[in-house]
C-alpha cells in the first residue's frame, strides 16, 4: 500500500455546498433520500477525509478511487 498524504482540513473548494459532506450536514440524506441514493448508488469513488462514497468527483472533497 503507497503512503499517499492523506487530507487533514475540511475542503475549501467552491463547489463543497454539492459535496456528501456538507448535504450530510443539511440533513440532505433524510430530507431528500432518493437524490442521496442516486448520488451513492453504483459508487466508484471514496473520500480520502471523510470516508463517504459516490459515483461521481463533484460530491466529494478529496475523491479516490475504490
């Protein structure tokens, strides 16, 4: 396994409002479940900091492959 440097702070990019962590915080997966299963569903990436899961780079902070 490589030693990658992994990510210590929250994203500061200025799309972060469409990341899994930050519609997490508004509650997004309670309130609006069926956009937050088309978001995880058939995931190919992970969040190096957070550990979340989606389908595509823009719902995450630091996306790596699975």
């Amino acid at each position: 396994m490589s030693k990658e440097k992994l990510p210590t702070s929250r994203c500061q990019h200025a799309g972060h409002t469409q990341h899994l962590c930050a519609l997490a915080d508004q509650y997004f997966h309670v309130n609006c479940p069926d956009e937050f299963r088309a978001i995880v569903k058939d995931a190919k990436l992970k969040c190096q900091f957070c550990g979340r899961v989606a389908k595509n780079r823009k719902n995450l902070c630091y996306p790596t492959e699975l």
